[in-house]
C-alpha cells in the first residue's frame, strides 16, 4: 500500500508541483482537483493500451503466445 502512495506522491511532485506555483491554502485544493480531473479524465494509462480511463471505451485485449490474454511466463 505505502508503495501505491508513493508513486502517487511522486507523480504530483513531478507532474505538479513542479510547474505551478501554489499560492496559499485555498489554491492547493483547486490545483490537485484538476490534477485528478485530468489523471481521470483525459490522461492515457499504460493498463488500457495508452488510452484515457473513458467508461464508454474499453482496450481491446491483447493476447500472447499461449492464447491467454494475461500470459504465463515460461
């Protein structure tokens, strides 16, 4: 769990706080709201084939050698 938290974490100081300036208390909130917006909404994951987290769309499954979708490693 703590691992998840840290690169989570880690994405924000990277992808946030690195290029915007927080101005006081009650920009903090407005900044990490469209942060979330944007990991929710728009931004592409590796887990669903470089697409945006979209409910109406789904990745195509990739199969490999063994015919599984997931894979089994010899």
């Amino acid at each position: 769990m703590s691992a998840n938290r840290e690169r989570v974490i880690g994405s924000i100081r990277r992808e946030v706080l690195g290029h915007i300036l927080i101005t006081n208390e009650s920009h903090a909130p407005q900044v990490l709201s469209t942060y979330q917006q944007h990991c929710n909404e728009h931004r592409p994951h590796r887990a669903r084939n470089q697409l945006p987290p979209d409910i109406h769309r789904s990745p195509p499954l990739r199969f490999v050698r063994d015919g599984s979708p997931w894979g089994s490693r010899p």
